[in-house]
C-alpha cells in the first residue's frame, strides 16, 4: 500500500489524542536521536527495511513536516511507522493500536493470565519478561520479512514471468516519473486537451481531459489503457499521455487548501470544500443560474464569472479559475511540483489536487480537484 495512504488509514482510525501522543513521542526521539533509524526501532522495535535517504533530521524539520512542508525521508519514515505496531515506552503493543480481534484475543489471554497469578504466586516466574521480549521481536521480525518480500521481492518477480502483464509505456529521460500500475491503480493525464475514446481502437471520442485529471486503472495496456470515466463509464486513453506515479508523494490537505486561499480568489465561498460533492441543484441554488452552461457525455461545466464548476454524476469535483497570474514557480512556493511540463503543473494531497495550465491569453488557468477513487 502507498505510504500515503498508509498515513491516512492510520489518521481515520485513531483519535486526535492518539495521534497528537504519536506526534510528540516521535519528536520528542528525534529531539534525543535525530536519527529517523533509531526512532523506528524504539518506537516499533525493529528496525527499517529500507534506509532512509537523510537519516538525520532534527525536531525543527518534524514540525515543518507536521504543518504541511514536504519531506522526502520524513514520509517514507512516517509511511513505514504507522503501518506497524506501535509499542509503548515499556517496549508492549498499545492497546488501543490492535484491531478489535487481536485486541480480544490479547484481553483473554490477560484474564487467563491474571486467574493464574492469582491462583499461584509462584506462577509468575514461568514466563519472564525477556522471553515475552523474545518472542514480540521474533514475531515483529516475521512481520518485517513478509513486508519485504510482498513490497520488494515478489511484485518485481511477478513483473519479469507473468506473460500477461507487459512494461507500461515510460516517460522520455528527462522526466522522472515512471509508470507502476501495480503500485498506484491510477493514472494522471500529462498533456493538455487529452482524449478520451469510447473504444479501445481509440476511434470514437468520448470527452476531452485536461493535464493532471486522474482516473482509475481498470486495465493497463502497452499503447491503450482503460479507464473509469465515471462509476457507470469506462473509457479508453492513450498509455502515451498519461503517466501512472508521480515524482514525490503527496502534501497535506491543510497546507494545499492554506495555499489555495493566499493565492487564489475565493470571495465567492468562505471553505472551498465545502463546495465539493454538492448537488448541481444545490449549486443553482446557492449562486443563481450559471451565465453559461456546456456538457459532454461524462460532465457539464457551470460559468459564474472568472471560475466554474466541473459537476459529473450530479456532483461538483471540480472548481477552475480561468484566468490567473500563477506560474509553476508560483506553484512551487506550495511543494516540489509532482510532475510538470514547461506550461503546466501539478501538486497532489491526500484528499485534492492542483493542476495549473497556460491558456492561449498568456495566463494560467488553475484547477482544484478532490481525488476521488
């Protein structure tokens, strides 16, 4: 699984006070350390599989990280720390980390335990605590071997023998994004004003699509890939113009909505988000009749001014400000651009995304979208 979305699990699975307490041991280590290494093992108890690039940060670059600034090491680090147990100072799981069968399994033995300590006193000497130490770090080791072999191992072994997967069309060398359908299940469009076809000939269009617009892989192909348009729609795109991973992993949502505000016009809504998923009716009925409307099989775009709305399955999942001064080095000021072209732009978080393109006028137009799929 993306580390990315290994950080977003463990965010809608655990309370503020469980990740606010995360937060702190691990700042409060690095404090200490500053080593991201060291960390690892004292807060999981192993060690990482794979090294970190800067191993060194200190409490200062935690912050930052927290607050939304990107950091490389930072996100592989915290990727691989929470998709792990994570121990308590006295080296045991917390409770609160186990899913609830394992959680019932360990509140059993407990009771078990506990009517054997108090039948015989002496009982507590037959399993000492270095043996439990033991047997946590072998199990934490079996774990770590699994791990390694399904993320490191076997996809790439399953790539080279299966006849029926083939190697995705990769990017010139002066682009470092490479292809991985496996990896993401995704794909980004990489040229503007991309068509999507109706048939897997690429002879009927279906709709156009912009740079940075980003779909579900139902099928990877050498030169066709199939696509999901919409739940009830599948298209077809050639594997040329997309690419399938981007350059760094995404931000978080907090910094590219803080970005969004300082940098674009939002007068017309006081939360941008609060926008998406509303119904075209609702819409309507917030800002009056659009001053123009068109549609393609798979969208129907509302005009108010400066911006419209992207509104597809009767739901907005996209706002565009048609005319603005922001360039890719304006965009860089938010996070190390995901993929770029010499005209366009993309950065990514969890929940949305920016894509920025020149128009024909000279200036950019800006495109915020929730990642949905």
């Amino acid at each position: 699984m993306h580390r990315s979305l290994k950080a977003l699990q463990f965010y809608t699975s655990h309370s503020e006070e469980q990740i606010s307490r995360l937060h702190e041991r691990i700042r409060s280590s690095l404090a200490t350390t500053e080593s991201l290494t060291e960390t690892m093992i004292r807060l999981t108890g192993s060690p990482p599989l794979v090294s970190f690039k800067q191993d060194h940060v200190t409490p200062e670059d935690w912050a930052a990280f927290i607050a939304g600034m990107h950091h490389e090491s930072l996100a592989d680090f915290y990727g691989m720390l929470v998709a792990r147990p994570i121990l308590e100072e006295t080296g045991t799981e917390e409770k609160d980390d186990l899913p609830p069968l394992a959680y019932s399994k360990r509140s059993s033995a407990l009771k078990r335990r506990n009517r054997s300590e108090t039948s015989s006193p002496a009982s507590r000497l037959v399993i000492p605590w270095r043996w439990l130490a033991l047997l946590v770090s072998c199990f934490l080791l079996g774990a770590g071997a699994t791990y390694l072999y399904f993320h490191y191992i076997s996809p790439k072994t399953s790539l080279k023998t299966e006849a029926t997967l083939e190697t995705p069309a990769r990017l010139d060398q002066k682009e470092t994004a490479t292809d991985d359908p496996e990896e993401s299940g995704m794909l980004y469009i990489k040229s503007r004003s991309s068509t999507v076809y109706k048939d897997r000939a690429l002879t009927t269009p279906l709709y156009e699509t912009d740079f940075g617009d980003a779909y579900l892989i139902l099928e990877s192909k050498k030169d066709v890939t199939r696509i999901a348009a919409t739940e009830e729609i599948d298209g077809y795109v050639s594997t040329k113009e997309t690419i399938q991973r981007l350059k760094t992993d995404p931000i978080a949502d907090e910094a590219l909505l803080a970005w969004i505000t300082d940098t674009l016009d939002v007068s017309f809504t006081n939360d941008v988000t609060t926008l998406f998923r509303l119904k075209e009716a609702e819409l309507v009925r917030l800002y009056g009749a659009p001053d123009r409307t068109a549609s393609d099989p798979v969208n129907t775009y509302l005009f108010y001014g400066a911006h419209y709305f992207t509104i597809r399955q009767g739901q907005v999942v996209a706002i565009d400000w048609l005319s603005t001064d922001v360039s890719n080095e304006t965009l860089r000021k938010l996070a190390p651009l995901q993929y770029e072209s010499a005209s366009s732009g993309l950065v990514t978080s969890n929940s949305y995304r920016i894509q920025r393109f020149e128009t024909s006028t000279g200036r950019s137009q800006v495109r915020l979208a929730e990642q949905r799929f």
